[in-house]
C-alpha cells in the first residue's frame, strides 16, 4: 500500500490516481494524517502543494522517521522536502514556473533511469532548490536542459527519490513510467 | 383559450417567478413553483443527497430542481470560514421545484402538472430606463496595488495563480426578461439563464459548464485564456495566439490539470480523461480557450461529494484552490455573493448539470451588481488584466443605455 500525504494541493488526486494504477494508495491530508496506516505502507509520497517546507514540520519528521525503511517519493513541494530534511536550502526562482512544460535531461549514472536520455515534464514552482547541494547519498540526477535547475534527486540505497517536476501533469507524458519504475523497484 | 406562444409572452409581461435555462437546442422556462427551499451550510448535504431524489411529479420533466449556490456557502461547505465582508444579505442558496416546464426549440411544449396554468394577469409594473454609469469597486490604483501584494505571495509559492474579482454596481431596477432577451440576441452563450422572482433578479450569458452528470459519466469544460475581438482575428488566428503566447497557455495548463484533479478525486483510477484539448469558443466580444475533461464516478459517490469536489469552480478562483481561496478572503473586502457560485439543476435520478456563475448580473433591493475577475499570474501585467476585465462585463454593461 502507499500512503500519500497531500500538502492541500490542487494536483495531489492527479499524483494519487498514477499511484492507485500501479499499487493501492491511500491519500491523506496533512492535518489528518492516520499514523497506523502510515506505518503499514510500503511506500510514503509526499505530494505536491503551496508553501514551502518549512510551513508543514509533521512532513519532515515522517521524512527523518521513515527514511531507508520505507520507500520515499517527494513530487514538487515533496521534492524540496526531501532535500530540505538533507540539509538542503530552498530559495525563490528567478524564472517562476508555473504551467510550464520543460525538457528535462537525466545527467547522472547514479539514475535509475537511462544516463542521457531527456524528457518533457510540467512544471508547477515558484521555489527551487539552491546549489551546490552537498550530501553523502542523495545525486541531483535530472535537470531542466535550458535553466540547469535540478528536477531529480535520487538516493537509491535508501530509496528516496524526487522529482521538481510534476510526473502527474499532463505536460508529462511519461509521468507514469516515471513512477511505476520507482514504486516497481 | 391562449395558445402556447401568447401564454409564454403572457407569463413574461406577469409578475410570476420564472426561471429560464439555456440548452442544447433553445432553452427551458420553468415556473409555477411548489417549492423554494433557502440553502445553507447546514442543509445542503440533506438537500443534495435526500431532498432532490424525491420524485413526487408524474412528468418525468418536473423532476428537478433548479437553483444556485453562493460562492459562501459553497466556500463553507469545503470548509473555509470567510471573514467578515461587506454584504447585502441576499441568498446563500436558493432551489426551485417547478409544476410547469416550456421547451422552447423548434416549437413550444408545455408540460404541466397546474391546472388552468395558463390563467395569468399581466403585470403593469413600469421601469425606467437606467443609463450606462456604474461604479466600479477597485480603481486601477487600487487593483494594481493587489496585484503586487498577490504577486509576492506568487513569488513564495503561497498561490500559483489568482484571480482578483472585480465589481461594477448601480441603483435601480431592470426589467429582467427584457434584458435576458436583449442578451441572448447578442450574446446566447451556453450557460445563460434567468431567474425572476419577487425581490430579485438575474441574467446571465456564463460561458463556462461547471458541470455535466448523466449516470455515472461526468464532464467538466473549464475556460482559461481570453482574447479580445477585433475585426481582425477571426477563430483560427484567436486559436494561433492562444497557442503562441505563453501566459494564456500556462494558465490554461494549470486550469486543466486542477480540474483533472477535482474530477480525480470522485472519479475511478484512470477513468480522467482529456477529451477535447486547448479548443477555442467564439463570443460576441471575445475568443475563450476551453478544454473539456471527462471521468467515471466511484461507486457510491454522492452528488454532496461531488458538488464539494468541484465546487467553487477552480478556474475563477486560482490554484491551489484552499491557499488561494485563503489568500483573496484576506484581501476581497467586499463578498463575492453569487459570483463564481454556480447555477443549474439537479434531477431526481442524480443527473446534474451546473454552470459557474460569471457574466450574471444580480438585481437585489433597488441595486444591480456585475462582477468579473482576472488572473495575477507573473509575466501579465495589472493594466492588461485590469482592461481584460471591462471586456468580460462589456456584453452586459452594453444592456444599459
């Protein structure tokens, strides 16, 4: 079961309908999260929605609590979550993106993807995360060809992975490749 | 005896309550009603999921009910307490159980379950003509200023869009059915309605379906993207510059995967499809870029649920819909009243059918009002959507002399 904390997002049942077609998924809302089944899951994702990290402390906590035991995908604001709780800073963009669909390159052997194949992902973000982003497990594994802003973070030891863009929109076509290769792992 | 035609004219120039309701092939009147039940937080689950079931008419027809929701009740029903605003106390909701139904299309057809429905008096109330000069809520000053402050927040990520209402307000009464037939002659858009009853009125030519049921198929049609018409742009260079401007096409987006994922929320696991993408709808005054998004419905999903899934309608409000709406009650000073409320109708089998309430003019004690809204979205500036808003009142400004 994956047990998805939506961030009262407006793109959450978009993530949660992907999900529910490759596993069973529970959604639930930040303010209403049910710790027992939380802890039955296989897998936590943490959605997408406004703010940033810092305004939804429960978030981080489940991230530091759960981190190599289960499996962790961060979408958006569930990106910079993950990288937040690894120490990571998150600034405003200067180019705010919301709406926008950008090419997005894989530029890491440390992907579970294909090294050097590129994408077309959607994009919903005013922040982004600051670099350099120095950490021992995670890789910046994707990014925007255009604006070299990261879209990926993987930490495939601990299976922690995340995404900036939004695998959900439909400005991504392979959105579900994305997530059934994760969750299939 | 009158025949169908004198009586619909009869019925007009009477001081009955009316409501009429356009459709696929002309529009519906409904009147002689048996019921008018008043709306609120506490009562809509009831009505919804109990009350409108009820089938006590032996025409299939009369079955319904037909009515609105304000945009505060609706905001209460997901939820959100709206802070203390200005308000001339109308309705929070209001729904109809009609006796008597006329299809106008090709011919006139009248079902009734009144007797001697057609007996009517004619009303001899007499209007005065109101000319053109409203007063218009926020000055460009004051609308830029908005702007900047909802920008900011933009730029924290607090909203990724938001849409700023305007309203445009005057003294008076109007003859309502005169100006709902003046409207429909220049601009017949596929939402528009009219409800005339004693105390108040409203016209509207919404473009915008909220909502469509039938069984357990529903649709959405959300508009994002406006386009002034000149003389020049006809529909395939309106298509042309909705898809090469940039702003209108991350709007849009942005509308379509928020309305995917209200309709993900009551609909079956990949059931949300995208049926007609990025189209583009042709009014008197201006182009719309529309997109039509369908579902499935879950087993045992309530037309409560569904209404809270999906209403207030996301497009007139911005994204993420909580946040957003959160971020206008702090700076919206006066309430939005039926304004990006929806209107339309509820069949006792469950099939549904709502708009959003935009381009609708409310007349309530002795005042007419007419709001409109546009998006804050970076790369637009304050003039450019504070001038797109005249463009969405002009059609019904245009009604007065």
């Amino acid at each position: 079961m994956i047990y998805l904390i939506d961030h009262e997002d407006s793109f959450t049942y978009n993530l949660a309908h992907l999900l529910d077609s490759i596993e069973p998924t529970v959604v639930s809302n930040y303010y209403e999260i049910n710790y027992k089944k939380l802890h039955k899951a296989s897998t936590i994702v943490l959605s997408p929605g406004p703010g940033e990290p810092k305004d939804y402390p429960l978030t981080s906590e489940i991230y530091k609590k759960y981190k190599g035991k289960k499996k962790i995908l961060g979408i958006c604001l569930g990106f910079q979550h993950i990288v937040h709780s690894e120490g990571g800073k998150i600034v405003q963009q200067k180019n705010i993106l919301h709406g926008y669909q950008s090419r997005i390159k894989i530029i890491s052997d440390k992907s579970i993807f294909n090294k050097n194949s590129d994408l077309l992902g959607g994009r919903y973000h005013s922040l982004k995360l600051e670099e350099p982003f120095i950490s021992k497990s995670m890789t910046i594994t994707m990014r925007c060809t255009k604006t070299n802003v990261a879209m990926a973070i993987e930490d495939d030891i601990n299976q922690v992975y995340g995404f900036q863009f939004h695998p959900d929109s439909f400005l991504t076509p392979n959105g579900k490749y994305l997530i059934k290769k994760i969750i299939s792992r | 005896m009158l025949n169908n035609k004198e009586y619909l004219d009869k019925l007009y120039q009477s001081d009955k309550s009316i409501i009429i309701y356009k459709n696929d092939t002309g529009f519906e009147v409904y009147t002689d009603f048996s019921k008018k039940i008043i709306i609120d937080k506490k009562n809509i689950k009831n009505f919804l999921n109990i009350q409108s079931k009820e089938k006590s008419s032996r025409i299939d027809g009369l079955n319904c009910y037909i009515g609105f929701f304000g945009y505060k009740l609706l905001c209460e029903n997901i939820g959100i307490k709206l802070p203390k605003q200005k308000t001339t106390n109308f309705y929070s909701g209001l729904f109809y159980k009609p006796k008597t139904k006329i299809s106008i299309g090709k011919k006139i057809i009248i079902k009734s379950t009144k007797t001697n429905f057609r007996n009517i008096k004619t009303n001899t109330k007499k209007y005065s003509k109101l000319n053109k000069n409203f007063n218009l809520n926020l000055t460009l000053q004051q609308y830029s200023k908005l702007f900047d402050d909802f920008s900011k927040n933009i730029k924290q990520g607090k909203t990724y869009q938001i849409k700023i209402a305007q309203t445009y307000s005057k003294k008076g009464n109007i003859n309502a059915i005169d100006l709902f037939w003046q409207l429909m002659q220049i601009n017949e858009s596929p939402e528009s309605f009219l409800i005339r009853d004693k105390g108040y009125s409203i016209i509207s030519c919404s473009p915008e379906t909220l909502l469509l049921k039938k069984g357990d198929l529903i649709k959405t049609k959300p508009i994002a993207g406006t386009l002034r018409k000149t003389k020049k742009i006809n529909h395939n260079k309106a298509l042309a510059f909705f898809r090469r401007n940039e702003k209108e096409t991350k709007e849009h987006n942005m509308i379509v995967d928020m309305e995917r994922n209200d309709l993900s929320k009551i609909c079956k696991t990949g059931s949300v499809k995208i049926d007609k993408l990025k189209k583009v709808e042709e009014y008197r005054d201006l182009f719309h870029y529309v997109t039509t998004i369908k579902g499935v419905l879950k087993n045992k999903i309530t037309n409560h649920d569904i209404i809270s899934s999906l209403m207030p309608g996301g497009s007139v409000i911005g994204c993420p819909k909580i946040s957003t709406i959160q971020l206008l009650n702090q700076k919206e000073k006066s309430d939005r009243n039926i304004y990006t409320g929806s209107f339309g109708i509820i069949h006792s089998n469950g099939d549904m059918r709502f708009n959003i309430m935009i381009r609708t003019l409310l007349n309530f004690k002795n005042a007419i009002e007419l709001s409109v809204a546009s998006g804050v979205i970076l790369g637009s500036t304050a003039k450019k959507e504070y001038n797109e808003n005249y463009i969405k009142a002009k059609s019904l400004l245009d009604l007065f002399n």
